[in-house]
C-alpha cells in the first residue's frame, strides 16, 4: 500500500539520522578524549622540564655553596699559617734584640775595664710546623699522626650523611683517574650491589653504571 511504503521509508530515514547522529556523537567523544590527553601529556611534559630546571638549579645552588665553604676554609688555614708566621718573626726579633743589647753591654764593660761575662745561652727559636697544603675538592684527609683505626673513624665521621650533602659532595676526577678507583674499588661494589637487588649480575646494568660514572656524570644524568 502507497501509506505503508511512506511510512516505512520515513521510519528508515529517520533511523538513518539517527545512526549518524549517534556516529557524530562517538566521534565527537572520541576528539575530546584524544584532546583530553594530549592535554594532559603536554602538562606532564612541562612538570617535568620544570622540575628538572629545579633540580638542576638546586645542584647548582649546591656545588657554589661547597665551594664557598671550600674557599673559605682555605681562608682560614691561609690566616692561620699568616698568624704563625707573623709570631715566628716576632720571636725572631726579640732574640735579636736580646742579642744586640747584650752586645752593647759587653762594650760598655770593656771600655769600663770590666770583666765580660760569659753570655747566657740563648734558646733557639722553635720552628712552628709547617701546615700540610690545603686539599683538592672532593678529597677527604684525614690526620696521618693518628692510628690507621683512629684515620678509618674520621674518615667515617667526615663523610656527609645528608642525601643533598652526599650528592651535592665535589669528586677531584683526577684522583680517581689516577688512583684507578672505578675499576679497583667501584666496579666490585656496583656487581655486589647488583646481584642483591636482582638476584644475578646483570652486565649491561652494571656496564651502563660504569660507563656513566667514568662520564664523570652528575646524579641527575645517572
């Protein structure tokens, strides 16, 4: 019938419309979604630029503060050295003048016509120990006076205990380099560390580990 074939056609139309509607709609859903976490990556990117700037800026915060220390204590051993210098000079020229007056008085004695008497002794100027030179940055010394137990436990006692101090400690590389500590001290160490944490030696850890540190790489960078 001509009414039945309108209203079937009308039915499908409609249901058409519909489909593209709901089509539209997903879409449309799925564009916000797409949006909605480029958004969010683009955010997290700028967190952690931001954050990094901050921790690069903390790091270098760090290392002008250790050398600020590092030359002031260099100042003060520069004074202290200035100070006996200063006290030896000083000691130096009243022995001199000791000497001199007594000089004088043998004189006088002898155009007096009296006997001269044998000089006193005189006591030798101390010689006040010479400092040890300051020391690079990034090396601990420790007093070699002292027992090798009494060096160990000021060693220890010297080593920063704080996780900023520790990373933020300067390394003399030349030292290393020269000591060959990476290969004699520190690559036994990064396998022990290695095997504990994952159960086996993992070369590639630990040959990434080395690697970076003969980069003299910061900590950041590790």
């Amino acid at each position: 019938k001509p009414g039945k074939g309108m209203r079937d056609r009308k039915e499908r139309e409609k249901k058409r419309l519909k489909e593209e509607e709901e089509d539209e709609a997903d879409r449309s859903a799925q564009r916000k979604e797409e949006e909605k976490k480029q958004e969010e990556a683009r955010k997290k990117a700028e967190e952690e630029e931001a954050e990094a700037r901050r921790q690069e800026e903390q790091d270098r915060e760090r290392a002008k503060a250790a050398a600020q220390q590092e030359e002031q204590r260099r100042e003060e051993r520069r004074r202290e050295q200035e100070a006996r210098e200063a006290e030896r000079q000083k000691e130096e020229q009243r022995r001199r003048e000791a000497e001199r007056r007594r000089e004088e008085e043998e004189e006088r004695n002898r155009t007096m016509g009296v006997p001269t008497l044998p000089p006193p002794p005189v006591a030798p100027v101390a010689k006040l120990p010479t400092p040890p030179p300051p020391a690079p940055a990034g090396v601990i010394v420790v007093d070699p006076t002292k027992s090798k137990r009494d060096q160990m436990k000021e060693l220890i006692a010297k080593i920063p205990q704080q996780k900023d101090e520790v990373f933020g400690f300067p390394i003399d590389w030349q030292v290393v380099a020269e000591h060959s500590i990476i290969q004699n001290k520190l690559q036994p160490w990064v396998k022990k560390k290695v095997k504990e944490f994952l159960g086996e030696e993992e070369p590639t850890m630990i040959e990434y580990i080395l690697r970076k540190v003969s980069e003299c790489s910061t900590i950041n960078n590790v």
